[in-house]
C-alpha cells in the first residue's frame, strides 16, 4: 500500500444475490481531494458511498483510511461525516440542536461545543436560523444544515450522496461554488455523487465515471472532457459525434477525399476505427478558412449562449455548436461548410470501438 | 333549487341525525336519570337531587371501584406502550412478505369475538389451565391468576394491542429512512438513535395510542366481566349491576356518567400537557 494514499479502496466489491452492483472498485485519494463519482442511476455510485459509509457490508475487497482498515466498523464508529441526498435532518431538533448532534454523541465539552457549533453556522450562513425547525427552512437552508451537521464532527472524509439534486437550477449552480469554498477552505477530503456530469466536473479535482457497477475513467475533470477515449464516457460527459474511419498509411480516412492526419500509428492498414469529435471543435468556415466538409443544417437550437445546429452530411448527421456573438445564427436549411483542427478527433479504445 | 349555504347541512343530515337519535339522545336521557332517586319500593322517585352522587362520593366501595379500574387501565396502558412501541418498530423493520402477516397476527384480537378472546384467557389461566399444568409440570406451585385484577390486565392487554400499534406503526412510516443512518455516522450507537432520533419522532403515535387504550381500557365490560369474574369489579361491570341486577337505574347512570367525566378529563390533561411540549417540536 502506498502511504501517501489518505484514503484508498482496493478491489471493492458487492453483489445482492446473482446482481452486481459494484466489481472491482479501486481507487486512491488524496487527503484534501474533492472526488466525483458521476454515472447514471444504477451505475453502482450510491453502492460505493453506502460501502464507504458502513450502512453496507462489500462482498469483496477492503477500505483503507489513513492507512487503517474500516472495513468492518461499524457506521458510528467510522466517524465520517455523510450529507444524504433528502439530507435526513432530525424534523424534532432545531437547526442548532441538529447541528450539535454529533458533537454530543462524542462527549464534547459544552462550553467548546457551543462554540464549534456556532462558528460553523456562520461558516454556511445559517447563524439567523439557530432556532428554527427544519420544516420552516427553505430547500437551500435545509442543504447547508446537512452539511453544517457533517462538517462539525470534522470528519476525515465528507460523503456527498445527490447533495444537489434536490434544489432549483438557480440555487444548485450557487450551492455547486458554496460547496466548493467551504471543503477548500476546511481542506476535508471528500466524496460526491452525483449523476449531473456539470456539476461533477465544475466543482470536482478529480472525477470517476462509472457505469455498471465498473469504473470507466478516473481522471481530472478537464483532461476527462478532452481526452476520454471509451464511447461511454464521450457520450456521458459532455455531447460528442463518432464517425467512422478507415486506417491508412499516415493518416485516417473518413470518406473518399476526406483524411484526418495522426501523430502516431493506430492500427493496421485497412482496419476500421471510431473516431470522436465534440460539437465545439467543428467551426462553420469563414472565407479565410479551407472547407473541409459541405453540410446542410437542420434543425437550430438556441441555448442562450450557445448555438446548436445539427447538420447532414456525407458523413452522416452530426451536431456543431458556436459561441452565440450576438450576430444573426446560420439559417435552417441553408449549405455550409466546416473545418476543424485535426488534433481534435480522438480515437475510441480498441474494445469501443468495435461496438 | 337548495341555496349552497344550506347543502352542507342537508347532506350531513342523515349523520347528525344518527348520532343525535343514538348518541346525544340516550345520553341526554341517562344525564337526567342521574340526578332521580331510586327507591326499592317504589322504583324511580320523581324530582331531581344530588342524593344519587352524594351517595357515590360518601361512600368508599365506589371510589375502590374507581381506583381498580384506574390501575387496571394504568397498567395495561403502561405495559401495551412497552410492547407495542418495539413491536411496531420491530415490525416496520420487517420484509415485505414477513410484514403483512405478523401485522394479521397483531390484528387478529380484533378479528374474534370478544366472549371467545375471554373465554379463552379463561381456559389459559384457570386453575387446571395451560399455565397451571406448565407450573405444575416444571414442579413449581400452581397459581391462582385467573379472577384477579392480574388476569384482566393480561387479557385486557392482548386485546387493546392493536390500538397502540397501529398508530404507532403509522408514524414510523413517516420517518425518513435515512434519518437512522445520519445518527448513526454522527456517532449515536442503537441506543442513542432509538432513544433520541426515533422515539421523540413516535411520541405522538405512542400518545394517541396510550389514550385510545386507557380510554377502552376504562370503560372495558366483557373482560373484566368474564376473565374478573365477579370479585374483581370494575367501573363497566358495576354499572351493569346496578342496571339490571339492583335496577337502580339512577346510580347506574350517575357512575357512567363519573367514569365519562373522568375519561374526558384524563384525555384533556394529557393533551394539553403534550401540547405545549410537542406542537411546537412535531408542527403539528
């Protein structure tokens, strides 16, 4: 085992009955390190938070914390703090008193306590609302109590189950840099799940896509965007369009006078491969640009900021998207030519892109 | 055409009028009877008095009726909160197709006649019952449990069951499955999550639950009846025999009428003392 690793799973596994929810899950983290797990429902995320909470035993494998195994403790012994996607607040305690919970399950000083508990309810902003009930507190004030409740206990690692999932559009995006600012700010390693792939990549230093219970890709948010290489995590993370290619001597082609050119060698002459390219890296050309693929567009979508034409061409459809410059958009039906920067098509993995 | 103030009335009609000819009516009638006066030569002596409450209070017979019957209650509200409250919790634990039939289980009181639920208690509890040839057969003493206040708080117990967990059951079902788990990584053993996070969220069930039982248990007549037997009386039972044994109607009426008046009080001191300490708490 490594020992700069601050809290590792290695081989995490579980299964209820002949159903898979979770195989061979590994993964390192930093101390300090805020962790996205992103996938769609039933991907096995919530499996492995609730593996890492304790409330579920894994059926293989073990978890490392500072160096320690908790596999088998028990959830009140573990002592991490969890933030739970409907956020579980005692209805029967008042903000302060569901606040101080944890700290009175651990003896704490009441003298230092009330003082911990107070310190943290200005940290989310909730000193005003000590007193009241959570059921007289709007969903945002709810979401910061859940974490005032599980940030007090100063938890070695912070579980977020869908901390978000529950508030408005509006609030969500503020509560995404809230979130942010107070793990930076109290440096707590932390775990999130999500299924809102915006979310994870905003906020997260580092993000694991799963699906079906494995692990796709774990890396940091931007380098996942641009250089996903399976077909899953194109498509989950971000939009993305796969054309086929044929491998040739230098370079791979896409129809009869259409080549991209490669760096490296990709495969045997001949072979056929999928390649990807997000809908940003294709530009409408302008006069000063050499066309490199006729299209007709059909359909527009206006996004506010962005524009989305989904096109036709000998390629098949495929969906570009401009910044919107506040200049009138391309018209429906209208021909038009792309070009792109070759650098940006990726070569799906071996085993994709057989699919 | 009836204007739309008066349609409520109109369709409530056929209730009220139900209650007013089966509830309000005998009621009224048993109020005024209690204020007669029986004598055993003539029968009902018209005219109104207190004599017949008088009689009640001066008199210490009644108020040990009335003090057996509270114990009597007392203890099967006490025990039926002990055993209803981890039933029902343990019960709302329970797998799908566990839980429905020991839920029947829990019901089925309710489901036989109260004379045979009795009887039975009899044939459990008698001196050559069940628990006696257990006794005896283990080489202890037998006991003598049946036709003591002992023998109807058990069988009391058995049949007001349902009515405490029921609602207990119903507020445990409004708990937030995660809550448990939050007190748990906060560091709250079993204990704690039971003591502090569930059982402060149940109270309410567990109050409606008690006063529903002591209020059933109190003016209860067939077990107290048939499992008391004659020596153990009680309030319901006493009121029986004042009607159709003495066939002093008056002092029948006035000790129901006591028994009613205390209930209610009970059921308003408890409610009100609740009040103020959980409205607040629950939002209720």
């Amino acid at each position: 085992m490594n020992h700069t690793d601050y809290l590792s799973l290695q081989g995490l596994s579980k299964s209820y009955g002949k159903v898979t929810a979770l195989s061979d899950f590994n993964l390192s983290v930093a101390q300090g390190e805020f962790i996205s797990l992103l996938g769609p429902s039933g991907c096995g995320k919530t499996t492995t938070l609730q593996l890492l909470a304790g409330f579920v035993q894994p059926s293989a494998g073990d978890i490392f914390l500072n160096g320690k195994s908790i596999t088998h403790l028990p959830p009140n012994e573990r002592g991490l703090g969890i933030v739970f996607q409907s956020y579980a607040l005692f209805p029967h305690m008042t903000v302060r008193e569901n606040v101080s919970f944890g700290l009175e399950m651990r003896n704490m000083d009441p003298v230092e306590r009330i003082e911990r508990v107070n310190r943290i309810l200005a940290m989310v902003q909730l000193d005003a609302y000590a007193d009241r009930y959570p059921r007289d507190l709007s969903g945002g004030q709810r979401q910061r109590v859940a974490l005032a409740r599980a940030i007090v206990i100063e938890p070695p690692v912070l579980l977020l189950d869908e901390p978000l999932s529950n508030l408005d559009a509006k609030l969500r995006e503020a509560m995404q840099f809230e979130l942010r600012r107070i793990q930076r700010k109290l440096g707590t390693t932390t775990l999130m799940v999500t299924h809102d792939q915006a979310e994870a990549l905003s906020i997260s230093d580092r993000v694991v896509v799963m699906d079906s219970g494995r692990i796709q890709q774990i890396d940091a948010p931007h380098a996942l965007y641009e250089s996903s290489d399976s077909k899953f995590v194109s498509t989950f993370v971000g939009k993305t369009n796969f054309l086929s290619a044929t491998v040739r001597a230098r370079s791979l082609q896409l129809s009869t006078d259409l080549h991209v050119q490669t760096h490296e060698p990709i495969g045997h002459e001949g072979s056929k491969v999928t390649l990807s390219i997000r809908p940003e890296k294709l530009k409408f050309a302008q006069v000063s640009d050499t066309p490199k693929l006729k299209v007709q567009i059909k359909e527009r979508f206006f996004l506010g900021n962005l524009w989305l034409y989904r096109v036709d061409s000998e390629l098949g459809e495929l969906e570009v998207s401009c910044i919107n410059d506040g200049m009138a958009p391309k018209n429906e039906s209208g021909v038009e030519h792309l070009t792109w920067d070759d650098a940006h098509f990726k070569v799906m993995s071996a085993p994709e892109a057989l699919k | 055409m009836i204007s739309n103030t008066r349609t409520p009335y109109f369709l409530s009609a056929p209730a009220l009028g139900l209650f007013g000819l089966m509830v309000l009516f005998p009621f009224l009638l048993t109020f005024l009877l209690s204020f007669q006066r029986f004598d055993h030569q003539v029968g009902i002596v018209p005219g109104y008095t207190l004599d017949v409450y008088k009689h009640i209070l001066n008199d210490s017979f009644y108020w040990e009726v009335f003090g057996r019957t509270a114990w009597v209650s007392l203890s099967t509200t006490l025990l039926c909160v002990l055993i209803g409250a981890p039933e029902a919790y343990v019960l709302s634990r329970m797998r799908a197709p566990w839980r429905s039939f020991f839920l029947v289980i829990i019901l089925s009181p309710l489901l036989i006649s109260v004379v045979v639920r009795a009887f039975g208690w009899s044939l459990v509890l008698g001196p050559a019952g069940l628990l006696n040839s257990f006794l005896q057969s283990i080489g202890l003493d037998r006991v003598r449990i049946l036709y003591t206040p002992t023998a109807v708080v058990i069988a009391l117990v058995h049949v007001m069951l349902p009515f405490m967990v029921i609602p207990v059951w119903t507020s445990l079902q409004k708990l937030d499955p995660q809550i448990e788990n939050a007190a748990l990584s906060l560091g709250a053993s079993k204990f704690q999550v039971w003591w502090r996070v569930v059982l402060p969220q149940i109270t309410p069930g567990l109050l409606s639950g008690a006063l529903i039982v002591f209020a059933l248990s109190a003016s209860a007549f067939a077990i107290p009846g048939l499992v008391g037997g004659r020596r153990v009386k009680m309030v319901a039972t006493l009121i029986y025999d004042e009607y159709l044994h003495e066939l002093n109607w008056p002092l029948g009426a006035a000790i129901a009428l006591i028994l009613l008046l205390v209930n209610l009080l009970v059921m308003y001191v408890t409610q009100k003392m609740m009040e103020g300490r959980y409205a607040r708490r629950m939002g209720s």
